[in-house]
C-alpha cells in the first residue's frame, strides 16, 4: 500500500469516526475518489490521524 492510500484512509476512517461521534451533526459520503463533508470537524483529531499515518502509527 502505497503512503497516498494510507493517509487517505486514515482521513476517510477518521472523518467517518467524527460523524459517528457528532450526533447527526456531522455527516460524511465518500465515493471512490471524492468525499462529501456537511457539518464541524474536528481539525487537530483529523492532522494528528494524518501524522500518525505517516508516521506509521496505529
């Protein structure tokens, strides 16, 4: 798996977690190359994923 892959699943998996977490607040749709944000993310949950996935973190 290339790093491009990791860090874009580690953003789709880290933003789905959000929109499970918001309580309808936040919602996300993801489609082979495009996603969809309608709503408040948050964003150092979101760049500390991103680090973590290039860093080779969990």
């Amino acid at each position: 798996m290339t790093v491009e892959i990791e860090i874009r699943q580690a953003i789709v998996e880290e933003l789905q977690r959000q929109a499970e977490n918001s309580d309808g607040q936040l919602k996300v749709t993801t489609t082979d190359n495009r996603v969809t944000i309608n709503g408040p993310v948050d964003l150092d949950d979101l760049v500390m994923v991103v680090l973590g996935s290039v860093a080779g973190g969990p």
